[in-house]
C-alpha cells in the first residue's frame, strides 16, 4: 500500500477552499436570517406597534372614564355632575375614534371587537349611574324642603 502524500501547497489549497466554502455557508445563513428580520420588523413596525399605542390610549382612556364615576355619585350640585357628564362623554367620544381607527393584526380583532362591547356597557352603566345620582339629589332636595316646610308649620302652630 502507498501512502498518498500532500505537500504544503495542496494543505494550503485545501485549508483555502474549506475556509471559503464555510464563508459562503455563513453569508447565506446570514442573509436568510437578516431578510426573514426584515420581513419581522416590518410587520411589527406596520401592525403591532401602531396598535398597541392605541390599546395604550385606550386603556388610558377607559381608567379617566372610570374615575368619573365617584365624581358623579359625590357631586352636591347639579352643575358639576352635568360638567362630569360632559367630560365623560368627550373621553367617551375620544375612545370611540380611537377604537374605529385600531386597525388591530387579523388575530386581535375578536379581543378589540370585545373591547368595544365591553366599553359600550361602561359607558351604558356611567350613564345610568348619572340618572340615578340626578334622582337622588332632586329626591334629597325634595326631602329637604318638605322637612323645611313641616318646620315652618310646626312653628306655626
């Protein structure tokens, strides 16, 4: 048997054209890996992003018009609850223009058209609350002049 001996030249050679066949291995892996992240950052940068800002806006939105809530139940005058009202239903009107615009990814549109639904009973309820507080303090004032009035009879006779 014969020993096939390689010089210097051919290790060289070889050591070359291994190098090189590892080089263009990694330049494709690398192109694949950076096109396929451009496609990512796109689609992120396009749909996900734009709308999370406004699921941020409108959770934001929805806590202010939360907050109005022990506002109208606290408020002693007529006036300030009417002002609560109307606040409320410019964030309201805010909210709903932000919702319309969401143009949420494909697989987000049942948890934003659930969130309509959901902010439509909040406001629905806030409204509702709004009678009530107005029942009330009409019936308190009610109250208070026929107490008045009971006093000034019981002093009259």
């Amino acid at each position: 048997m014969q020993k096939i001996s390689i010089g210097i030249g051919g290790k060289i050679t070889a050591c070359l054209l291994s190098l090189t066949i590892y080089s263009l291995v990694v330049s494709i892996t690398a192109t694949i890996f950076f096109d396929r992240s451009k496609t990512n950052y796109r689609i992120l940068s396009e749909q996900y992003l734009p709308a999370t800002i406004a699921v941020a806006k409108l959770m934001k939105l929805t806590q202010r018009i939360i907050a109005y809530a022990p506002a109208i139940v606290i408020a002693k005058h007529q006036l300030i609850r009417e002002s609560l009202v109307s606040e409320m239903r410019n964030d309201f009107n805010q909210n709903s223009k932000l919702l319309s615009s969401l143009k949420a990814p494909q697989t987000a549109r049942r948890e934003v058209e659930s969130f309509a639904r959901h902010f439509s009973l909040l406001i629905e309820n806030l409204n509702r609350l709004a009678e009530i507080s107005e029942r009330k303090s009409n019936l308190t004032t009610i109250i208070n002049q026929t107490v008045s009035r009971l006093c000034e009879l019981s002093k009259l006779a």
